[in-house]
C-alpha cells in the first residue's frame, strides 16, 4: 500500500495505477510531498532545492485544462545538465489511466537545473517559472512507450500548467 499526500491524485483507482507499478513488493510505503508549486514556487530552483536528494520520486503534472499525468523514477533530479537511465522509471496519464514503461536503453529523465522535471524524449518537460512558460511534450514512443502524439495532455504539444506536485 502506498500513501500519496497532495492534491492531483483524486481516486483511490487512480492511486492503485501508479501503485501497481511502483511497489511490485507489495510493501507500505510512504510517499511524503517534497514540492509543490503553488505552495513553494514554479520556479526550477525551488523544484531542484526541495527535489534534488530524494532517491525516488513521483512528479504529478496538473494543466489548466485538467489534463493530469506525471512520472516515476527511481534516480535523484541532482545533476548539472545530465541524463539519466532507469529502468524502472515510467510515466502516466491519469486521464486515461494508463502507464508507459521506459525504452529499455534509452535515458529516462533529464536533470537540468534551469528546468523542472524533465522525462526525456520531451514526454514531460517542465519549463522555469512554470505558471508562465508552462510544460510542453512531444511525439508518441521516444524514450517511452506512449502510443499517440503528445498523449499526455490530450494532444497539445505545449501546456500551461496549473499545479506540480513532487513526493
């Protein structure tokens, strides 16, 4: 069982997507809100100040259109303009209610300190001051296995983003 403090998640199905795939063991566990942008700033160095030492983390995206989604991985955001593999990094929508594994061999997050959190191939790219610049995503099966053109957010390329959440 895990607990996920915050906001964007809004079921218990919705919980028990991300669950399944992060906890395989089966084991309680804990996940506590180490940012959230409305409450800390959109800005990249509040996300890298609050983000940057956990050791696992699940970024929740909410746009100002609804559209929730967000990733996994198990790598620390710390890092002065380098990617990073996980194989165990996946990302979601919960919209949809679908996961997207990594591709095995390629990079699953970007650790960028002018960014926010970043799931390389553009899945989720998050831009400094948030509010304003907002996020953007990309085509279909770069670095992970979504299946549709920008399928996180509905089909839009760039998104405004209404709230990110990190634990």
């Amino acid at each position: 069982q895990i607990t996920v403090k915050g906001d964007i998640i809004h079921s218990p199905s919705e919980l028990e997507l991300i669950t399944r795939k992060i906890n395989k063991s089966n084991k309680k566990l804990v996940m506590n809100l180490l940012y959230k942008a409305s409450a800390d700033s959109d800005k990249a160095a509040a996300f890298h100040a609050k983000c940057d030492e956990a050791q696992s983390s699940l970024v929740l995206v909410e746009t100002d259109k609804g559209k929730r989604f967000g990733g996994f991985t198990t790598c620390s955001w710390a890092g002065d303009c380098v990617d990073k593999k996980d194989e165990k990094a996946f990302i979601f929508s919960l919209d949809k209610m679908m996961t997207y594994d990594n591709i095995h061999e390629e990079e699953a997050i970007g650790c960028y300190p002018k960014f926010g959190p970043i799931f390389l191939g553009c899945q989720i790219r998050i831009f400094d001051n948030a509010f304003s610049n907002g996020g953007t995503t990309f085509e279909k099966g770069l670095n992970f296995e979504t299946e549709e053109d920008y399928e996180l957010t509905g089909g839009e390329r760039f998104f405004k983003v209404k709230d990110i959440e990190e634990s």
